[in-house]
C-alpha cells in the first residue's frame, strides 16, 4: 500500500520548472539543420567503426585563410573546429563542412601521440598540441583539408624548452606558443621558430598549471584589446590573470564564486575578452569578466539541453561567437545569447528603481506598459549596448511624449488611459525588457522579461486620477 500512495504522489506532484538559460542559446536551425550535439551516433556515420569517443579534451576553432573564397561574402562563419580525442591518441577534424578528418591512424613513429590534452591553431593553419603522454608539443599544419606533421618541440625534463606533462597550449596573433608545463609548475613561451623564449612561474601561484588561453593588442576579433594569460592551476580551482610576460595581474579560486568543490578543465576567451572555463565536476561552464568577476555558471548535469556530462574542452570564434565544447559522450554547438537575472523593483520616493543583471553585453529595450499591455513610453532605447554585469533603470514617473509616426514605425498599440505629458496616476503598470547580443545569435534570439509593479503617485500628483488592476 505505501508503495502505490507513493506511486500516486509521483503522478501528481508538479513537474520541475523548465531549465531554459539563455547565456548560451541553440543555432538557428537552417545553419545547423537542427543537430547541436556530436554523440557516438553521429561520429559513426561519418566514421563508422575507425574511431570512437574516448575521454575527448582540448577543443580548437579557426577560420581557415586556404578555406577563403573572396567572392563568396556569405562563407566566413565556416570553421575549421579540431577536437582532441585523448583515449585513442587522435584529433578529429573537419576537412570541410561535411567530412571528417582524422589525425593519428596511419602516422607512424615521432608523429604518433600519446595521451595529448590541449590543442590550438590559428588561420594560417598551424595547428599545436600538447602531447602529454610523450613530454612534447607536437606542431602540425593544415594546408586546408588535412593534418600533416611538421616538428616535435622538447621532451621530458625540467631545464629551458623540455616538459614534464605539459597540459595545454596557446597562440600569440605573431605566433608566440605558450605551454602550461604541469609538472615544471611554469608556462614556456616559445617563438614561431619554435625555440624557447623565456617562462615564467607566477611568483609562486602557478602549481600544476592546466587550462590556458591568452588575448593581445594584435587579436582582430577584440572589442577591448588587452594583453593577457589566463592559467588554471591549483588542483584546477584557482583562475590567474598574468601579463604575457608573466606578471600576475589577479588570482582568484572557484571558492570566491560559490564552488567550493570543482575540476576546472579548459578556458577560451571571446570577443569582449570574457573568459569561459568548463567545470568538469559541476558539469557547467563559469563565465568571467576580464576583471575575473564571476558573470554567471551555465548548465548542469544530463544529457538534455543546456546540460553536460563532465564538459571538458572549449573553444570560441570570436568574431561570430561560435561556441563549442566537448564532453565525455562527444561535443555541443552553441551560439553566444544573453540572459536578464535577479531582476527587482522599487519605489523610492516619486522614483521607480529596476535592477537586474546581465550575463552578456547585450541590446537593451525598456518600455513601460499599462496592465493591458498597451505601449506608454520607452524609458531605454537599444543602442548603445549594455556591458555584462549589474544595471539599474530609474522612472521618475514622467510621462513622455512621442509621435504618432514613431509608434506606427515601432509597430506601437498605444495605451488610451495613460496621457502623455504629464506625471503618471497611481496604479499597475509593467515593464517589459528585451535584450539581445552583440554578435552571433543576434536577429536570431531575443529575450523578452515582463514584471507587473505598482506605482504611487506623489499625493499631489496621484489625487483624482488614480486607477488599478480592475479599474483597466
């Protein structure tokens, strides 16, 4: 008998609310055809038993210069996207939009890898990988549809130029390599002749450094040029800003941010030089301003949207916002959107204060409605955009003016009870915010966020002209 009630209040007890966050958001469908996700399936269809998914790691994107077709101006969000598949020492690669390619079945000898982790490439067709398991960096080229072996850099050891589990890799638009050598506890730099440079250790808060990513003055596809290194380390929870020459910037740990018990893995950077980092046991993706202030932590753990199961690599095109990141069953493909959060309202006086937080700089659009929904005045127009973080909009209860054509042109229905030109009565109103991103999903994905607020006229002002919910 308990077992059958119990049964009955599983039936009846209400569904979970939907997990739908928009920081990230799905690809239009006529640019993806609907699929999203690379799982074992789709990899057999392309590959058929040659290769399986086995603990997949570092991610790399770039649009190729060989893929470039001058008269075809609709071509440039084409990427080539190169995946570590560390299980069966190889990298997945697309030689084109609809085939794959694949590094590390019929190479033999010093071109075989072992274990690699990190990769990274750039539009030239480089291509670097961290070659864990050999104590090397193994540099490729990609002339345009395939992955050739051009030279090994170092080898185990502790002095100038050799590794002791080098863990991750990153280019420099002069082509400058950085490797998180784990084990040395230091980042090498090496040249694009591939000789050593210079390393340095972070006066002591690099310990077994893993992710990095890094941004300079020369990136084409920065809003902010900066000159920067991001470096996990510390059991994978601290984050480290440095100089490219090593000087710490900042350090903060995934503690500060409320994640006391996580495995950072990767980290990229985007266009506005925000840093995302995956988190292997929380199964999300913790975004960070470039101040290394947390933004906002996407996803959580499964197999449906907006979930992952122990995410691992990640890679960003910065100049669309094509994301991508890899998981323990394959990839996933998103688009940079936006989400509004912690929104809350207030009467301070004559004056309305509504403060939310954005998770991207994003288009904003304030209007206020009357109960009905019907258009009253715009108190935010969209442009320009608003930076990631905290916002507030203040209403001083004033009325404004607007034409008639502009609200034709705005495709407008405006209220009849509330009179432009003068204060506002006392009553309900709403305020209905639209925001969209900067780039990538933009035209595609708007989010729109209506509240119903009360507001009280000064006794003045509100006398003999109030109204209410019931009174519209």
């Amino acid at each position: 008998m308990f077992l059958i009630i119990l049964y009955l209040l599983l039936l009846i007890s209400p569904a979970d609310e939907p997990y739908q966050p928009s920081t990230f958001v799905f690809p239009a469908y006529k640019h993806t055809y609907g699929i999203r996700k690379a799982g074992p399936t789709e990899l057999f269809f392309l590959l058929g038993f040659t290769v399986k998914f086995r603990d997949p790691q570092g991610l790399a994107c770039t649009r190729l210069d060989a893929w470039e077709d001058p008269e075809d101006l609709h071509d440039d969000d084409e990427l080539t996207v190169y995946g570590v598949n560390s299980g069966q020492n190889n990298i997945i690669f697309n030689r084109s939009m609809w085939k794959l390619g694949v590094y590390g079945i019929h190479e033999e000898d010093d071109q075989l890898l072992n274990h690699p982790h990190g990769i990274c490439a750039n539009r030239r067709g480089d291509v670097y990988v961290a070659d864990t398991g050999n104590q090397r960096v193994v540099r490729l080229f990609n002339p345009g549809h395939q992955l050739d072996f051009v030279a090994a850099i170092g080898g185990p050891g502790k002095t100038e130029g050799l590794f002791d589990r080098p863990r991750q890799v990153a280019l420099t638009t002069r082509g400058d390599l950085f490797v998180s050598d784990s084990s040395n506890n230091r980042i090498q730099v090496f040249g694009s002749d591939n000789r050593f440079k210079y390393a340095f250790t972070g006066e002591n808060y690099l310990r077994g450094p893993n992710g990095l990513a890094l941004t300079d003055v020369d990136e084409p596809y920065a809003f902010h040029k900066e000159n920067f290194v991001i470096v996990i380390d510390s059991s994978d929870s601290r984050i480290n800003k440095f100089t490219l020459d090593g000087h710490l910037i900042k350090s903060i740990s995934a503690q500060d941010f409320g994640y006391p018990h996580c495995r950072l893995a990767y980290v990229c950077i985007d266009y506005h030089n925000q840093i995302l980092i995956t988190d292997y046991q929380n199964h999300c993706i913790h975004k960070l301003n470039s101040d290394l202030k947390h933004l906002v932590s996407f996803g959580r753990y499964g197999d449906d949207d907006y979930e992952f199961m122990h995410p691992t690599g990640i890679t960003i095109y910065r100049r669309f916002g094509q994301l991508f990141v890899a998981e323990e069953t394959g990839a996933q493909y998103y688009w940079v959107g936006t989400d509004l959060l912690d929104f809350k309202h207030e009467q301070l006086d004559e004056q309305m204060i509504f403060s939310f937080m954005l998770t991207e700089p994003s288009y904003l659009t304030a209007d206020l409605l009357d109960s009905q929904g019907n258009f009253i005045m715009r108190l935010v127009h969209r442009r320009p955009f608003r930076p990631a973080g905290q916002h507030r909009i203040t209403w001083n209860g004033f009325i404004t003016k607007r034409s008639n054509k502009w609200l034709e042109n705005e495709g407008l229905n405006p209220s009849e009870l509330i009179k432009p030109g003068q204060m506002a009565p006392t009553g309900t109103y709403q305020i209905k915010i639209s925001v969209e991103a900067t780039y990538s999903s933009r035209t595609h994905f708007i989010l729109e966020k209506k509240e119903n607020f009360i507001y009280s006229a000064p006794a003045a002002a509100g006398q003999g002209s109030g109204f209410n919910a019931e009174d519209l």
